[in-house]
C-alpha cells in the first residue's frame, strides 16, 4: 500500500522534476539498482558526446528513458548508439525500422540535420510517443510511418503484449504473450523506397522483435542495390539462420557490437546473457569510409 502510493506520488510531474533535480548530482554515486527504479516524468534533456542536446518526454513506464536520464548517453545501449551515430552522421538517408519512442531516430536527426531518417513504428500508442519526441526537439528531417516493415504489403496482425507501454510488440506470433491483436499496414521496404521516390540508403536501423529477417527480405532490392550498412538486432536462437541466409549471398560481413568494440564473426550468433543484441551488417571496406576500420 505505502509502495504504491509512494510511487504514484513520484509520478507527479511537479513532484519528480524536484526529485530529479535532487538525485540527478549524485546520482553516478547511488547504485544503478536504485537510480533505474525511479520513475521519470516529463520532459529529460540528455547531452551527447557531439554536444549537442536530445529532448525527451518521458512517462513512468519507460524505462529506456530512465536509464538515459541517470547515465546519460551510455544509460541504453551505449555501444550501439555511439556507432549509430558515427554512422548517421556521414549518412544521407536512414531508416529507423521499430522505431519505438524515437531514440535511434532522435539521435540520427540531431546529430546530421542534413540527413533524412525514416521513422516506422506500428503501435498507435507508441507511434504518438515518437511523434511527440520528434515535435520536441523540433526536427524537420524525420518523416514517420505506423506500417509494419515485413516481406509483404497489404495487412498484418500485431501482436501487442500485456504491460502499460508495449515496446515488444511483433508481428511474430507467439512472440510474447499478447493482450491486444491489431491489424495494421503492412509494406516492403522496397515497395517503400519505389513510393517514395528514395534513390539511396545510406543505413538501416533493424528492431523489429524477432522478424527483422522479414523486413531484410522484403527489402533485398534496396540491399542489392545501395549495399547500405545495417545495424540489426540479432535474438538467440530466433533469427541468426535466416539472416544468414539472406545476407551471406550478397557478401555482408557480420560485425558484433560490443562495449569493446567491433567483434568480425564467420557467422551470425545472438548473445545468450542479451547484453549485446546488436550486430553491425557491412558489405566489403566500407567502415574505412566512417572511420570504424
């Protein structure tokens, strides 16, 4: 009882900002065990390492953005972002497929404002978090589509899980268990990039909950033909075959993205402890180009 209304009192705009105001100093000195269990409510600023300046609105039941509010650019998956960004930075188009509330797609726009970044992300409620983060920072170089990225166009079924913010939703199902089923858009990247008249991707941002070799093969026109860099989640067990499948004809190397580094694979293999989710897709010397090689 004391634990609920204790939380529901720090979920209060006014009451959070003072406590975030409060904690936020020492908070490299409290245990992140601690510091990751406080809510965070309104809006977060978060510095980069370029020194430039990510707006976020954050609610209680996103924990992403807790975690960039208490360590900031290396609260979330700081290996993968500071190589998404190195990369965002000499590209001219990028698609950010899962887009979730827009972090990835942020940290593309405000890092190249030269750049154009294509933000999907099929949860209504999800969708509206994202749209909210791009009108924050005041971005005018992100265009955002609620479709579903798959190897079809049409309808599809998304599976959307029990919980108050659904970030794991898929298309997949089975997936996670689902309390809600929605038919949503369904579109092939290469369909995408025809419609919208794209002539070149530089990179691609893939997270889609297990079908991110779906959104590959619908898009093996695009990949054939700008060979652009893909930074993939890669689940255990879930897709390394089928992405190896789709990429080893067109002579992609598989780079895992870890806190040291780059790791060159022979094959595509998910992190069973799920710290490091993320692989880099490059085809021949081109990390030379971005200074990663």
């Amino acid at each position: 009882m004391l634990k609920t209304l204790a939380l529901k009192v720090l979920c209060n705009t006014r009451v959070n900002s003072i406590v975030r105001i409060l904690l936020k100093p020492i908070a490299t000195y409290i245990p992140q065990s601690i510091t990751l269990h406080v809510p965070v409510a309104g809006k977060v600023s978060m510095k980069l390492p370029n020194g430039k300046k990510m707006m976020l609105a954050a609610t209680p039941d996103e924990s992403i953005l807790w975690q960039a509010l208490w360590q900031g650019f290396k609260g979330f998956e700081s290996e993968t972002a500071k190589i998404f960004t190195t990369l965002a930075g000499k590209s001219e188009t990028i698609l950010d497929i899962g887009a979730n509330v827009g972090y990835y797609s942020l940290l593309a726009a405000i890092t190249n404002r030269q750049a154009k970044v294509f933000a999907f992300e099929p949860v209504p409620e999800v969708y509206e978090r994202l749209r909210r983060n791009i009108e924050l920072n005041g971005l005018s170089n992100v265009d955002t589509s609620t479709s579903a990225v798959t190897n079809f166009d049409g309808q599809t079924t998304l599976y959307i899980p029990v919980g108050t913010m659904p970030v794991s939703a898929s298309t997949l199902k089975g997936f996670r268990d689902a309390g809600e089923e929605l038919q949503v858009p369904a579109i092939t990247l290469d369909t995408f990039v025809v419609q919208n008249a794209i002539s070149r991707v530089d990179l691609m941002k893939v997270d889609t909950e297990a079908t991110e070799h779906m959104v590959l093969e619908g898009g093996l026109n695009l990949i054939r033909r700008d060979e652009p860099l893909i930074i993939c989640e890669v689940l255990k067990g879930r897709t390394e075959k089928f992405l190896h499948e789709l990429l080893s004809p067109l002579e992609y190397n598989y780079y895992w993205i870890t806190e040291q580094g780059l790791i060159q694979k022979e094959t595509i293999e998910g992190d069973g402890t799920y710290v490091y989710r993320n692989y880099l897709f490059c085809k021949g010397e081109k990390l030379r180009k971005y200074g990663l090689r």
